[in-house]
C-alpha cells in the first residue's frame, strides 16, 4: 500500500487545489443540506456547476469529445476528496453528471448526445434517478413498472420510491418493465424521461430530520416518446449496470461528507466536560474506525494507481461507512446531554440521518453478500427465480 500520491496524482492534486481556493463558492449548499429552500438549493448549485463548466472542471471522466478531462477513477477520487477538504459536499447535479451522462455517452444515439450532454454539464437541467420500487430495492431486477408500446409512445404506469431530487428535477433516467414473459433481467427498458410530462406525480416523503429530499413519483399513463429510449428494447439492465458502476466511481471518496472527523474532534473539545471512561473508549474506538476506513480507501486508490480493479472494497468500505455515521451520531449526541433533545442541530441531523446510510446505495446485507462472494469465495446467494418468466414469479 502506497500512501503517497504518484507524480502525476500530487500535480494533479495541486491542480485541484489552486483551482478551489480561487473559485470555490463561500457558501455552498449541498444536496443534503437541511432546511434550505429549494430555490435557493437550485441557485446555489447552479452557479457552482457553471463556474466548473466555465473552467473545464465540469466532467473529470467524461471523454474530452463530450466536454470532459477523459481523466480516470483515481482522479474522480483526488477530486471528490478535495472538494471535502474544501468542505463542498455533493452536488444536485451527481445523478447527472456521474450517472446518466456517462450512461447516454456509453449507448445514446447521436441525438441523444447532442439534446442532452452540454446543458446536463452547463448546469441547466437538474436529473434524478428513477429505479427503486417498493417492491424492487435490493431485487433491482424484480421491478413491475410497465411500459407498453403505442405507436411511436410508450405508456408509462406504475411507481418509483427514494428518488432524491425528483420534485425539482428536469429529467429523469427510468427503468421500465416492457415484457413480463421473460426472465426478469431481460425485459427491462431504460428510458430518459421529462419530468413535467402529464402522467406524472411527485410526492415528497418527510424524513425524521423534516426534510423532505426523497420522493414517491407516480406514474399514471404518462407517455415517453420512444426517441427517449436509451439501448434497444429489452436490453435495459445491461444500460442500468452501465449507470451504477459510474455511480460508484462518482462517489467515491465522499462517503464521509456527512461525518466529518475534523468536525467531531471539535464538537468533543467542546464538551469535554461530559467525557467519562466510557465515553473516551468509544471515541477512541470510532477514531480506530475512521482510520481504518481511511487505509482502506489507501488500499483501494493504490489498486487503481497500479491499474488494477479492486475487488470488494468498495462494498466494505460502504459497510464501515454507514456504522461510523451511526456511531458518531450516536456519541456526538451524548456529548451534547440534555441540549440534545433539541430538535435542531448538526448531531441531531446526523443521528436521524445515520440508518438511511445502511440502506441507501445497497442495504448491508447485499454488501455483506459482495465480500462474502468475492473475498471469501462463498457460495453466491441462491436466486431461484432467475431464469423464471417474470409474470410466472409469486409476488405479494
């Protein structure tokens, strides 16, 4: 393990830098933020997206052609961890510029490309992404909303959960189920669809901090030409794995945005008179946490410096991620005593946000699953229903 940065990485990192410390916005919103208006949301991460358009830093991996750096993995990583360094967390436009770009630059038509590459990187039009169901989360591929043929429309019924964003997103990157006589993997459409589109509804879901960034999208007959077909009929998962393995590459390195230890040492300084024996060993024991967390991201950048793949790595470090949210949360309350009953406040936010990061992204268990497979060599996970007509499979 190589905890240095190459030549290359340290001037690219350099680069980073000098550009943030000139043009990184002072007061920065980021999508998770609570509390914040929606509008101001917009505005905020509008005028970021289009001080990085102007200066070539729009798109890291997106080929030069397409208006990006045609940079690799570990630079998305020397990025992302920069942009925490200067505390700028995620951006409204990841499910963009991170998802559905690369999606249409890897099976678009020409058309495609042309309508919707340059405003997605301009910061015009804000995507969200259209995939989990309330039957089809961690079963993907069990999805059941239905698009049926009609001329030169598809008609659209059926619903989406967890979509973050939708009720302020331009468009959306859909998955569909076009035929239900074959096996599940193989009779899902992938579609871009606009989301003012008749047919549709958002209803935003209240969250325990009150915030409402998840939506339920309903869609009742809505129609989506079928020029915003994205891959050929039937072939929509081969385009889905396109789209998540960019996800995991878009957010790698900013799964700690929402812990942030500089942030929780501070937070304990200022209470050191709450800290007792048993407080200090559990700070001690989410320090050895994080900085396990933090070898493991090492371990996983030197992989990808010397050209290789990692492996499950990305799936343990998830693993670790989501319990060092939970523990902070938990500790960082304590360290706030009665003044934590409060219903605001930073520690707060991150107590009640802390179980979704053991959902979001892939539940624990299916990460559990992905190192047991690819680590240990275990058995994979008996999937009975596989090579099953859909419509033949039991479902409640």
């Amino acid at each position: 393990m190589d905890f240095r940065d190459s030549p290359a990485e340290a001037t690219f990192r350099a680069d980073v830098r000098s550009f943030l410390q000139e043009h990184a916005p002072k007061d920065y919103v980021h999508a998770y933020s609570q509390n914040v208006d929606d509008e101001v949301l917009l505005r905020n991460n509008r005028d970021w997206q289009r001080t990085l358009y102007q200066h070539g830093w729009a798109a890291l991996t997106w080929p030069r052609e397409y208006g990006g750096r045609g940079q690799g993995p570990i630079e998305q990583i020397v990025w992302n961890h920069e942009l925490a360094r200067a505390g700028l967390g995620e951006s409204l436009f990841v499910v963009g510029i991170g998802m559905a770009g690369p999606t249409i630059i890897a099976h678009g038509t020409d058309a495609q490309r042309e309508r919707f590459l340059d405003p997605m990187l301009r910061g015009d039009e804000v995507w969200c992404q259209l995939f989990s169901e309330p039957g089809a989360g961690s079963d993907l591929a069990g999805l059941s909303c239905r698009a049926v043929r009609d001329g030169d429309d598809w008609v659209i019924t059926g619903q989406k959960t967890w979509c973050s964003g939708a009720h302020y997103g331009d468009w959306g990157i859909l998955l569909t189920r076009t035929d239900p006589s074959v096996p599940k993997h193989n009779g899902i459409t992938f579609f871009l669809v606009d989301m003012k589109t008749p047919g549709i509804e958002v209803r935003p879901l209240r969250q325990m901090t009150g915030g409402e960034h998840f939506n339920d999208v309903f869609f009742n007959e809505a129609r989506i030409p079928d020029a915003h077909r994205l891959g050929p009929e039937g072939g929509g998962w081969a385009v889905a794995k396109t789209t998540l393995m960019h996800e995991r590459m878009a957010i790698g390195g900013i799964e700690l945005m929402s812990f942030r230890w500089e942030d929780f040492v501070a937070h304990a300084n200022a209470h050191r008179e709450r800290i007792d024996g048993v407080l200090r060993d559990e700070i001690g024991r989410l320090y050895t946490s994080v900085k396990t967390l933090e070898l493991l991201n090492a371990r996983m950048i030197t992989k990808l410096g010397r050209g290789e793949m990692p492996a499950a790595e990305a799936s343990v470090m998830k693993l670790a991620m989501a319990r060092i949210v939970s523990q902070g949360g938990e500790v960082g309350l304590r360290l706030l005593g009665p003044d934590a009953m409060q219903k605001d406040g930073t520690w707060q936010d991150v107590f009640l946000m802390a179980p979704s990061f053991h959902i979001a992204g892939g539940t624990d268990e299916i990460q559990k699953n992905q190192a047991a497979e690819r680590v240990l060599g275990l058995p994979r996970e008996v999937q009975p229903d596989r090579n099953v007509p859909f419509d033949q499979i039991a479902r409640s």
